[in-house]
C-alpha cells in the first residue's frame, strides 16, 4: 500500500520569506519594465503610485491566504492532538494495570481507577498521597536502589514489593516505570500490576509440595518399618531353619552311636 506523505506545514519565517521573496521580485522587475516604456516623468509618479498601491493589495491578499492556511494547519493540528490525548486518555482510565504518574519526591499527580483499587481508595482519595505513604518502611533500601536506577539509566523495575491497604493489610504489586518529560519538569510514570492472586497459587503450589513431601517421608517410613519386619521375621525363619537342622543332624548322630552299642 502506499505511504500517504504529510503535507508540509508552513512556519511563520516561511510565510515571511515568501512575502520578502515576492515583494522584491515585483518592485525589481515593476520599476525596470515602467522605466523603459514611460518617458513623462509626471505619467511615471503617477503609474509607479498605482503599482505600490496595486502591490500593496496583492500581497496583502497573498498574506492573507498564507496566514489562513497556516491558521487552518494549526487548527487541524491541534485537533488531532485532542483527539490523540483523548484516546490515550480513554486507554490510562480503562487500563486493567494500575498506572501512576507521580514527581521525583513521590507526590501523586494522576492515576487511574485501577491503581487506586489497589489500595482500597478511589481516584481523588488517592491523589492526596504520596508514593511514600503507600510504601512500607521496609522496602526503604530497595526503593533507593531503584531510585538509584531510575538516575542512570531513565527506568526502574520490573521489581515485586507490597503497598499499604486502606484497610491496614499489605497487597503484593510488581511495578516497572520510567521517567517522563512533561513541561521541562521529571516526572515517573509506573505501571502496578497487583499480583495477590499469583501470590496466593505460589503459596498453595508451596504448601501443596510440603504436604507432598511429607507424605513421600511418611509413605517410606511405612515402608522401612515393613521392610525392618520382614527382615526380622526373614532372620528369624532363617534362624529357626537352622537350628532344625541342626537337631535334625544331632538326632542322626544319636541314632548312629546307639546302633553301635547295641551291636
């Protein structure tokens, strides 16, 4: 398919050059064609003062039209950013994962209706927080690292910690972010993802393989002690065995010295 090419906008120093171009070229080329057709010099004041007023019309219409373009162009340019800060505007506030734009000391500036779910708190409860106020003093030492990553290289995460319920208890979140330009100010645009749910299945996955290993440990030890048994009862039958022959044996020997005696 072919690319559809941008019409080129002109800038207000194009439109002034135009106007600087156009005008030198009529008053340079007027003069000179005037000059060599009229002699009378009362008959050239008079036609040169026409053709100053007449230059004066063009070029105000020519104005006039460059200005109404560059004004049409400016119009239709700030409509599209409307439209676009419109769509991404409808993309923040429907976001499933929570999105946050806070300045470097942590101050809260927007979020949407799915960060602030997180914590328990709607939007406007939200934004009279700071960053500071929902993090847990115990990750203090992982947020200055990442602190530490977001002024190297511009970015921070993807990292797991916890945030501060409105209710008290903590809500396992995995966040990514970066920093943002907006005004000449920094700002740092995160995305929380609430991770409750993948918390909870590990935690079962966890206990599921503790209770499978403890029943491999008990299963084996069942199976030892059935094996100690049959291992003694083995060394018993064995040992019984054995001491029949041996009777067997003595009674054969019995047998033999009394048959000598009697003969």
């Amino acid at each position: 398919m072919k690319q559809i090419q941008p019409k080129r906008k002109l800038s207000p120093f194009k439109i002034a050059a135009i106007y600087a171009v156009a005008g030198g070229l009529w008053i340079l080329f007027s003069d000179k064609m005037l000059a060599s057709l009229i002699e009378d010099p009362h008959i050239l004041t008079r036609l040169q003062t026409y053709k100053g007023w007449g230059f004066v019309a063009v070029t105000a219409l020519l104005v006039y039209g460059l200005i109404k373009r560059y004004v049409s162009e400016m119009q239709k340019s700030e409509e599209s950013l409307r439209e676009s800060e419109g769509y991404n505007r409808n993309l923040f506030d429907l976001s499933p994962i929570g999105l946050a734009l806070c300045r470097v000391d942590g101050a809260l500036v927007d979020v949407n209706e799915a960060f602030a779910k997180i914590i328990g708190r709607t939007i406007e409860e939200t934004l009279r927080l700071t960053y500071w106020d929902i993090t847990p003093e115990k990750y203090a030492d992982q947020e200055a690292q990442q602190l530490e990553s977001l002024r190297t290289t511009g970015r921070y995460g993807p990292y797991e910690k916890a945030y501060k319920h409105k209710d008290g208890h903590f809500v396992p979140v995995r966040l990514k972010g970066r920093i943002i330009k907006r005004d000449g100010e920094d700002f740092i645009w995160s995305s929380v993802e609430d991770i409750t749910e993948r918390k909870k299945a590990e935690l079962d996955l966890e206990k599921h393989r503790e209770n499978l290993e403890e029943l491999v440990k008990e299963r084996t030890q069942e199976l030892e002690t059935k094996i100690s048994v049959i291992e003694r009862m083995n060394k018993l039958f064995v040992g019984r065995e054995l001491r029949m022959i041996e009777l067997k044996e003595g009674i054969k020997e019995l047998e033999k010295q009394i048959g000598s005696r009697s003969k």
